[in-house]
C-alpha cells in the first residue's frame, strides 16, 4: 500500500513540473513577443 502511495506522490509531482515547465515557456514566449513588437516600434519610430 505504501509503494502505491508514494508512486502517486511522485506521478503528482511530475506532473506539477510539467505544467510549471508549459507555464514557464508561454510566459518567456509572451515575452520574446512583446519584446519583439518593442524592438519594431523602436526601429519605426528611430526612422
């Protein structure tokens, strides 16, 4: 019984590092996004 317990204790804590990882790369890519529409306008706007 045991065994099961911390099986599913670990297979809990994959899967809480999966989704922290998912949420991780959106974040950095909603921010290479943004930057990359700031580094546009900022090229726009120095010509």
């Amino acid at each position: 019984m045991n065994a099961y317990l911390t099986y599913d204790r670990i297979e809990a804590q994959d899967w809480t590092r999966h989704y922290q990882q998912i949420a991780r790369e959106e974040k950095e890519s909603g921010l290479a996004d943004d930057l990359e529409k700031g580094l546009s306008l900022h090229m726009l706007e120095s010509l």
